[in-house]
C-alpha cells in the first residue's frame, strides 16, 4: 500500500524494495513512516532521516528510564 501518490518502486529484491517519493514530508507522513517500525529506513533526504532517529532516539530514552 503507497505511502504517498508520488511513491514509484525503483528496485524490488527478495530483501528489500527501494521507493522514491516526492513531497514535503508533514508531521502526519513522518507518522506513517514510524507505524512500519523497522520495516522502513529512511535513506533521504538526511534532514528527514536526521528527524525520524531523533524522534526514535528520544523514544528510546523515555524506556530506559522507565
């Protein structure tokens, strides 16, 4: 299921699959990104990786203090 209309498969292997999206990427899509937990990783743009591992990383800190 497309995560955005622009969404256009570049490479499907037996491992992975490479898509390539066009948008300005909005809270609500970040959203979508986070629900495929570690099914998904980010390659661009880094400003977009750089927040979704911020996002993980104080996920992460918010279970170890518990």
């Amino acid at each position: 299921m497309p995560l955005h209309s622009s969404q256009e498969l570049l490479r499907d292997t037996e491992d992975y699959s490479d898509f390539e999206l066009y948008l300005r990427p909005t809270y609500d899509f970040i959203q979508a990104l986070l629900a495929q937990r570690e099914k998904v990783v980010v390659l661009e743009p880094s400003s977009l990786k750089t927040e979704i591992k911020a996002v993980i990383k104080a996920m992460l800190r918010e279970y170890e203090a518990s």
